[in-house]
C-alpha cells in the first residue's frame, strides 16, 4: 500500500449474537429490531411456548421472509399448518393470514425476520 492511500474508517455497529439474551420464560414473545430502514426491517423475535390469541390473524401490508434458528413452532395460514424446525424458512406474502399457532414450551423458539416490500398509500 503506498503512502498516498488512505483507507476511511468505517462506523460498524457493535458486534452482537441472536442467541444471546435468551430468558427461559418470558411473559409475551420478545421483539427486537435489529435493522430499521425506509426499505427493510430485521427483527429477531424470542418466543417460549407463546401463540397468537384466540382468533388473531396477522395481515400485514409488507412481505415477510421468516426462518427459525432454534427452537420449534407450528405457523398457521388459513389454509394450511407448517411445522417448522431450525433452518425452515417462508416467505409470506402481503396480506396473507397468518398466526404462530404454537411453540416450544420446552426451549427458546428464535426467530429471524426480514420485512421488505411495503405497500405504498394510496
């Protein structure tokens, strides 16, 4: 590298790990953003034997691409249940009904989500 080449230093968020943080009980599954831009958000979301209620269906108005990193959950689209295990991934569309229909009560269900593709307002 000559002497003349600068390199710019670049401004790195801490380094951090999806597995940390992970409390055996939890009274409501645990959300964190991890990315928040105008285009995309990363959540992880920790989930110890939580479901959604009784009736609810989520209907979002972005894609959300979900995999499960440990753990294990039953998803519930109107028609159809995907049980899913480490390292199984579903892309849901906008506005397509869904609910976690269940998850472990015996380990920390760990989630990772990427929602892209918001809807613009009319």
């Amino acid at each position: 590298m000559s002497s003349a080449t600068k390199t710019t230093p670049v401004n790195l968020a801490p380094a951090s790990n999806l597995y940390t943080d992970m409390p055996p009980l939890l009274p409501e599954e645990l959300m964190e953003k991890l990315v928040d831009t105008k285009d995309v958000r990363i959540e992880r979301i920790v989930s110890t034997g939580h479901s959604s209620p009784p009736g609810f269906w989520y209907d979002q108005n972005e894609s959300e691409w979900v995999v499960l990193l440990h753990g294990e959950a039953i998803l519930e689209f109107e028609d159809e249940k995907r049980h899913m295990v480490p390292g199984n991934y579903v892309l849901i569309p906008p506005h397509c009904k869904h609910r976690v229909y269940s998850t472990s009560m015996k380990e920390p269900t760990v989630w990772l989500a990427v929602f892209f593709g918001k809807e613009k307002k009319a």
